[in-house]
C-alpha cells in the first residue's frame, strides 16, 4: 500500500465519521418530540453502522498486523451484538430501566479496554498525552463498570445488592478517588512502570465505582444512571482522544455533557441540587429509625365494588401511576378502566411525576403501551392546581411521590416536589403490600382521613374493578 | 489525523452541542433519550476496531476480544431497546392526530 492511497483514505474515513457525528446530533435532536423521536433512534443507529463499517474499511484497506486480531475482534462484535439483540427483545417493560445500566456498564468496560491496550500492548513509552487521555479513559471507564452494574442491581432488587452498607461511607469515597487519581498521576510520572500504575488505576477506579454508588438510595438511581452515563460518554471521548479518532472524541463528548444536562434537569425535577443526589442523601438512614418515625393512625381498608361506585359516581378523577402499575403488569387494566370510566361522562386524566417508576418518563413509556392518549398524561405543575377538584385520586402502586410528608423538612423525602394527592376528595391507594416506598419511610397520604387502600396486586385489583364498573354501567 | 489541539476543540464544541440538543428535550422522552444516548458512546466499537489493526500478543487480543463484546452488545442492544421503547409512542400517535388541540 503506498503512502498516498492511506493519506486518502484517512480523509475518507475522517468525513465519514464526521457524517456519523452528524447523524448523532440530528437523531438526539429528533428525539425532542414523541412524533419523530424513533426515526431519530434510527438515524443515529445509521450514522453507528456507517461509522463502524468505515472502520473495517479503513482496516482492510490499510492492512493490519495480525490476523488473530481481526478473527477476535469479529468474533467479539458477534457475541456481542447477538448478546445484545437477544436481551433488549427479551426484557419487559418494567425491566427496561436495568438493562440500559447493563448497557451502561459495558460500554464503560469497553472504553476502558481500550485505553488499557493503548497503554499496555504498545511497543515503546507513549507519550505524556496519550498517558493522560488514555488514564483518564481507563478511570472513568472503570467507575462506569462497577458503579453501573451496582445501580442495575438495585434496580433490579438483587437483595443482596440492596443491603449492601458501607460504614462510614464518605471516607471511602475519598480514599478510593484519592487513590485512583494518585495512580493515574504516576502512570504519568512513570511511564516505564505503566504496567503497574495502569492496574492501580484500574482497580482502585473499580473500586471507587462500588463505594460511590452503593450508599445512594434506589429512589435516586435514574439520576446515577444518567451520570454514568456521561461518564461512559467522557470515557469513550478520552479513548478517543488517546487513539485520535474524531469519531469517538465527538460522539463520546455529545453523550457526556448531554448526560450531565439530564441528570441536572432529572436532578431538578426532585427539587434537589445534583451534588446532594450524588452525595447520597437519599435514604442514607437506617430502616429502623426511619419506620419508628411513622406516621400514627390507622390504613382504611376498601373493596374493588366500593372503589367502582365511587368511580362511577364521579366527575372528575385522576390516576396516579407508579413503580406498582409497571411491577404488576397493570397499564393495559389501568387504561381499560379509564376508557371506561371516559365513555360514561367521567373526565379523567393521568397524573405524571416526573420521577413516578424508576426512571423519568417511565410512566408515559407504559401508558403509550397502553394506548393512552399522550393529551391525558398530565404533568406535575399542571396536576396539581387540578386534584382538590377531583371526586377521587386513584393512586396504583406510587408511593413516596405522593408523600405529604415531603413537605415538612426533615425527612428523607424532604423538598421533593410530590403531587397533591392528598387535596383530592377522596384517595384511594392500590398497594400490594403495606411495606415502605423506596425512601424508606411510611407514606403519611396512608393514614389520613379521606385516604382507603385496596391491597393487593394491582392488575387483579383493577380487573375487579373494571368488573364491577361494568356491572353498575349495565 | 487531528493534531492534539484540533481535538480538543472539536471535544468541547462537541460538549456544547450536546448541552444544547438535550435542553430542549421533554421530560417525557427522558428514558428513551438517556437509552438513546447510552447507544451513542457504543462508538468505541470503532476505537475498537481501529486498535485491532496494530494487535500483535496476546494480551492486545484479549483485551480486542472483551471490548469487541462489551462493545457492541451496548450499540446494538441500546438501540433495539430504545426502538421497542419509542415504538410505543408511534401506536398511540396515529390517534391523537385528528383530536390533538
């Protein structure tokens, strides 16, 4: 190959990426409205399948050392991808949240990886450039892995991950990133001992992923996943900065401070400064403590056939969703039974907290499922002012969302803005068990004087309901 | 290619493009967007591919080899999930179209 047709094909291959980075922009920018967000989906997995295909290009073209590399790297792109198809088909709805941290994760190692070989398998010292880039690739990277794959499981309720406690949690924090970043210093300082200052990095980051993510509650994880994922977006940009490659630098950027961007906005909807979410403020306290704190009084118990009188009856009624509604399957019942109720007269509509579920706007991913109109799903602001009109709030499976307690301070769901639940006339809560919400504390809505709980599964409730809806209709 | 410098400004321009395009995103599209984006930075599997090309010991192909899984399962898995996500957006569209105010 003379030197003039690679000279060529690297300005090929550097516009091509260029349109790649292009078609990132335009897809995350068609993802601004429900109506072209999925055509923005698939055009950025084109600008994805472009760019990678360039890369095989520019690989044969410009020949490479080793066959074994090539036979593992498409051997590795094969696992990898049928890996991937067969568990984005596979995972339900409810599920969805995990799985995009598992996503998280291995994007994350994978960054890492590279920069790891950039600095590693290289014959001669990389210069200092290259050791800070690829350095910090491989930190952030690895924060990614861990603190990902620990959020995934949260989500997921592994108990064993969710009873995981560090004592004394904001000493580790700092001595692993004090480590992490020391070691990363001496990759740089040291270069001829690379091997050893890249795998101090390397774990200690490990490390400091397990102690940063662990103390934050499961209620915050939608907010840590999203910084992770603008970590994995700095890693993979750092990679690329390491490797030069314009497509990775600008794709990896674009994620990252879009990232940031969405975790502050996510951050904001809870009415909590990103720090404090990050700082794991959030259900930081013990159960114990918290639950002798409850609320006194007694639950008001219900039947589905009361439940429906009250319904039919009603002028105006608002639907409260939560994690419950995506746990037990229920959106479709939930969305029968407001076509239903509409169909006699009845105005309803969906209140959204923009952190109902676990994930911002998982809510309106289910009802959509569902069929539900996308003009019914309401949000927080707008709700509010509307629940002291309404004849019953049916609230099925959210809770501290709703907790009147967030009110006060000095609680661990203090400042959260939460929908006024508790203003409607009547309140009825769907609730499987009589456990806690994912702050850790009782709901006071439970105990109040309007409010009446139907315990149990939230989809065989609302077919009951639906049932005796229809009896009263006939 | 790019000399040190013109990375890094094509890195911060491309900071400030992605604080721009997010701003304006609703709540409601948060999930889909934050998986969407999640399947952008699987691009390392072009960094990937571009460091397999200088692989020569074992060591290079092993860490090929995971990069190369972990890689694409992100890029390809993040964008069938946030397709079967979106495209529960798409059945209700058609209906609202005629009552949308």
């Amino acid at each position: 190959m003379t030197s003039a047709t690679v000279g060529t094909i690297d300005i090929v291959a550097w516009f091509v990426y260029l349109f790649s980075a292009v078609m990132f922009v335009v897809g995350l920018h068609f993802m601004n409205s429900p109506k072209t967000a999925r055509k923005g989906n698939q055009i950025s997995a084109f600008g994805m399948v472009v760019a990678v295909l360039m890369a095989f290009v520019v690989l044969f073209a410009k020949g490479f050392v080793n066959i074994v590399a090539v036979v593992v790297l498409v051997v590795g792109i094969l696992i990898g991808a049928v890996a991937g198809v067969v568990s984005a088909k596979k995972v339900k709805m409810t599920d969805m949240p995990q799985l995009v941290s598992v996503f998280n994760t291995v994007g994350g190692g994978a960054a890492a990886l590279v920069a790891l070989n950039d600095i590693l398998t290289k014959d001669g010292t990389p210069d200092i450039v290259v050791l800070i880039t690829a350095g910090l690739g491989i930190l952030i990277g690895s924060v990614t892995f861990t603190g990902s794959l620990i959020a995934a499981g949260k989500l997921q309720g592994i108990k064993w991950v969710k009873k995981l406690a560090l004592p004394g949690k904001g000493v580790w924090n700092i001595l692993f990133a004090v480590l992490s970043i020391a070691s990363l210093v001496m990759l740089c300082v040291q270069p001829e001992q690379r091997l050893l200052w890249s795998i101090l990095t390397t774990v200690f980051a490990l490390c400091y992923g397990l102690v940063f993510v662990i103390p934050i509650g499961g209620a915050d994880m939608p907010v840590v996943i999203s910084v992770l994922n603008a970590c994995t977006g700095t890693a993979v940009a750092m990679s690329g900065l390491a490797i030069d490659n314009v497509a990775l630098i600008v794709a990896g950027a674009l994620v990252g401070s879009a990232g940031v961007t969405l975790s502050i906005l996510m951050a904001q909807a809870m009415n909590r400064p990103l720090i404090s979410v990050l700082a794991g403020g959030f259900g930081g306290g013990s159960g114990a403590a918290a639950a002798g704190d409850g609320p006194e009084g007694t639950m008001k118990e219900t039947t589905p056939d009361d439940l429906a009188v009250q319904l039919v009856y009603a002028e105006k009624v608002i639907f409260v969703p939560g994690f419950g509604l995506a746990q037990a399957q229920a959106q479709r019942e939930l969305a029968d039974l407001g076509e239903l109720l509409k169909n006699h007269g009845v105005e309803v509509s969906y209140a959204i907290h923009p952190v109902a579920g676990r994930m911002p706007g998982h809510m309106n991913v289910l009802l959509a499922e569902a069929n539900v109109p996308y003009e019914e799903l309401v949000d927080l602001e707008e709700i509010n002012p509307q629940f002291p009109q309404a004849n019953v709030a049916l609230v099925v499976g959210a809770n501290d969302v709703t907790n009147p307690a967030a009110r006060r301070p000095g609680t661990p769901v203090s400042g959260m803005p939460i929908l006024d639940v508790d203003k409607a006339q009547n309140v009825v809560v769907m609730k499987r068990g009589r456990g806690m919400g994912y702050a850790g504390i009782q709901n006071e809505l439970y105990f109040e004087d309007n409010t009446q709980m139907l315990f149990g599964d939230a989809k065989k409730s609302l077919q009951a309901v639906i049932a005796a809806v229809k009896e009263l209709l006939a | 290619m790019p000399t040190l410098v013109v990375s890094i400004t094509l890195f911060v321009l491309a900071l400030l493009i992605g604080i721009e395009v997010i701003g304006k995103v609703p709540a409601t599209l948060h999930t889909p967007l934050m998986s969407g984006a999640n399947s952008i930075h699987g691009i390392v599997i072009v960094g990937v591919v571009i460091v397999a090309a200088e692989a020569n010991s074992p060591l290079a192909y092993v860490f090929i080899f995971l990069a190369a899984v972990l890689g694409t399962m992100n890029v390809v898995g993040g964008y069938v999930v946030t397709d079967r996500m979106l495209e529960m957006f798409k059945s209700n569209k058609n209906e609202k179209k005629g009552e949308s105010k």
